[in-house]
C-alpha cells in the first residue's frame, strides 16, 4: 500500500503543467484592436466661446512700466545691531529716530505720491518695485527680517476690518559685506 502511494505522488509531480499563453495574447491583441477603433478624439476641454465687450474705438497709448529700483543698505555696529540704514544712497532716520521707522515712512511716501529723489511731486506709476536689500555680514537677522517688514507694506483699518496694503512686493538679497564703519554705500 506504501508503494501505491508512492507512485501517485511520483507521477503527479512527473508530470509538468504548461501555461498556455497564446489564448491570452489573443485577447491582448483584440483588446488593442477594439481600443484603438473606438477611439475618438475629442475637441480640447476649456475651449469654449466667449462674448467680449467691444475696445474702445481709440487706440489707448501703450505705457512702458518700468519697475522702480530701490537700494537699501543696512550697516551695523561692533556687537550686530543695526546702526544706520541708506536707501538709494540717502541716509535714513533723524536724530533718535530708528532707521527702520524712517525707511518705512520714506517707501509709504514714495507710494503716496509725495516725492521722489529730485523733490518734484509724483506718484509713483502702479507695477512692480524692487527692492534690493544689501546687509553687513555682521548684521543679526532680525534687523533684515524687520527691514523686508518695514518695505512690504502694512496694515490700514477699514470701517473696523483690517486691510494690508502692499508696498513692494519684489525683494532681492546682495551678497552681504564686510564693510568698514567709515564706508558709505
């Protein structure tokens, strides 16, 4: 009975099973075909009709806008606070006024119209500024931090809501400098 046995099992695992895969690529194939038939190619998703208004029956004069550079420099003292501050080669802050409270009062009047480096009375044309922030290597961080603060923009109460008002929306970064105290921008 033993040997009965024996001989199934030698059998059964004599035998090799085979995977017929023609039948399959068969129905890969005709699958493809069928696909490739009943495709259609549609028209573009989003391109639909518009009514526009009318332009106006003068041509408008086209207004080259050029963006308005600002270079600020930061420089600081022996132990990393910030000691003076120029923008565009002016020196900002009076006597006991802080430089950064003086920066942000000079970029709101350049956007509010009351001058510009000659003295004469302009606003300044809606487009991107740049300001370009140049920083002593000696500089702490967070006297950079509060200069993008002073030239982004601010905060203006509207009927009890709050409102940001956004100066300069462009800001670069120079390589920071060691600089001498005595050395201007």
């Amino acid at each position: 009975m033993e040997n009965a046995d024996m001989t199934i099992r030698r059998r059964a695992s004599a035998d090799k099973f085979e995977l017929q895969v023609t039948p399959m690529i068969d129905i890969v194939f005709q699958l493809l075909v069928f696909f490739l038939l009943t495709f259609q190619i549609s028209q573009a998703e989003g391109d639909f009709q518009l009514l526009m208004p009318r332009g106006s029956e003068k041509p408008r004069e086209r207004i080259d806008v050029v963006p308005l550079l600002l270079n600020l420099r930061l420089h600081a003292d022996a132990e990393g606070r910030l000691s003076a501050a120029f923008l565009n080669g002016e020196r900002l802050g009076a006597e006991g006024e802080s430089p950064l409270t003086a920066l942000h009062r000079r970029v709101r009047q350049l956007y509010a119209g009351r001058e510009n480096e000659r003295g004469a009375r302009r606003e300044l044309e809606p487009g991107p500024s740049v300001v370009e922030i140049h920083a002593d290597f000696e500089l702490n961080y967070v006297h950079t931090i509060d200069a993008i603060t002073a030239v982004r923009g601010y905060l203006r109460d509207v009927d009890g809501q709050a409102e940001i008002v956004t100066l300069i929306e462009q800001i670069r970064f120079g390589d920071p400098r060691r600089t001498s105290r005595q050395e201007q921008p």
